[in-house]
C-alpha cells in the first residue's frame, strides 16, 4: 500500500499497536501493527483516502453505486468513513474484530458517531451469516491476521454466503508474485457471482471482485489508471487463465 510520507511521531501505543502523526500532513494518523501499515486517516478531511488500494476500492464502489456498505475489518474506518463522508444519506457498517483497534480508532484516530457510519465489535462472518439476502449492495473484506487473509473468510462456503447478502463483494489481498492467495480467492468468487475480476498495481494489494452485475470496466481501468498510484484490471477472461488448476478452499480444509 503506498504511502511515500514520513510518519514517525508516535502518540500512542497499545500492545504492538501503534499510532504515529504524520510529520508532512499535521493532520494524518497512521495505525501500525506489528511494524504494519494498517490504516491511515486525515483527521481534518475524512474523504482523504492515504492508501493506494483504499482509493481504487472507492472506484469500484462509486462505479457500482453502492450505498450500502458492509466492511468486514475495520481498522480505523477509514474507507467507511470516507463513503460516509460523501453520501451520508447512505449506510456505512463496518465489523471490527479487535477492541484494541478499536480503542484507539476512538481515542485518536477521529472515529465518531457521524451520519450514515455504524461501527460495532464483531466477527464478519458470524455477522454475514446473521444478514438477510440481498440486504447490502456490497460486502467489503479488508481483514488480516498479520499480513495475512483469515482463511475462514475466504472459502467457497463463507464466500456463497457473502454472495448471497451482496451482488457485489471486493476483497483487498496483500500478495507475492506468486499471487496465491489472490489465485485462491478469485476461485471462490468464481464460484459465488457469475463475473470475477481484479484490479491492482505492480506489487502489493490486489482487489478481487465478484459480481452479479456487469459493471463498466472501461470505466473504471480509465479512473484506476490516472489515479496516483496507477492500477490495471485483470478482465474476467484473464482471472480464469490465472485460476486455472486452482482448487477453492472449503471450509472443511481450514
């Protein structure tokens, strides 16, 4: 996720995370965990989107007119908040596994009750499952253990269900060159909406979509390509030759 500015000063600290104030934009605050990135938010201009893959996400999302967000893993809301920001006449929920995060999300990093955000302590599976069908008009997954995607989100059982609340889910992969896990999850979105497709830069995060509907890929490849940290589309037919070979993960394997 690329950054590029000198975050050094810590304000506060708790077990191994961290927030740090931005040196370059007084402003910014930087969650850190385990020496990680995780979020970064613009206390004085909730519609600033520092990460790279948060701004493509807001793409695909304002491409689909989606209004209705949820977001499994949180952070410190800062793609919720930022959707908030712009459409408070529309729903932002997101689920936070940590309470620590969360803590310090409320502490020092801005989040407060504003129109159109809900933020609540819960696991984003058990809260999918809890959802009625076609109840959000996308799911966002933007969850880690470490850098690492909870496998338990990812398979083809937990990825049928989010298909089943949302005609549209975006999962945010932090991957190597060898892209397995960004292999793994496009063949579970295969499974679960009739188009898949990713969007993502040279290295690092890559989105992975599902969607029922046919969203203007044109559209959004020309958007995602002049944003500052360019990013390029994967079209349907290409994530299929990616996938090849590529056995989805089932629960039962996890």
């Amino acid at each position: 996720m690329a950054r590029g500015r000198g975050v050094e000063q810590v304000i506060a600290q708790r077990g191994d995370l961290v927030v740090e104030r931005d040196r370059v934009r007084p402003s910014g605050r930087l969650l850190r965990q385990a020496g990680m990135d995780c979020s970064y938010v613009d206390l004085a201009d909730p519609s600033h989107l520092e990460f790279d893959y948060l701004r493509w996400m807001r793409i695909i999302l304002s491409s689909a007119h989606a209004r209705r967000v949820l977001h499994i893993g949180g952070g410190a809301c800062a793609l919720a908040r930022a959707l908030a920001a712009e459409d408070p006449g529309g729903r932002q929920q997101v689920c936070e596994v940590d309470a620590d995060v969360l803590a310090l999300a409320r502490e020092h990093l801005g989040l407060r009750r504003i129109a159109g955000l809900q933020v609540r302590r819960a696991e984003g599976r058990e809260f999918v499952a809890r959802q009625a069908s076609a109840s959000w008009d996308a799911i966002v997954v933007d969850a880690f253990t470490g850098a690492i995607l909870p496998r338990s989100l990812i398979t083809v059982q937990a990825l049928a269900d989010v298909a089943r609340v949302a005609p549209l889910t975006l999962v945010n992969v932090v991957d190597d060159r060898r892209a397995r896990d960004v292999r793994a999850v496009a063949a579970a979105l295969i499974l679960a909406y009739p188009s898949a497709w990713s969007l993502g830069g040279h290295a690092g995060n890559t989105i992975v979509v599902g969607s029922r509907a046919r969203l203007n890929l044109d559209r959004i490849r020309a958007r995602a390509a002049a944003d500052r940290s360019p990013a390029r589309v994967t079209a349907p037919d290409g994530l299929v030759r990616l996938v090849a070979g590529t056995v989805a993960l089932r629960d039962e394997e996890i």
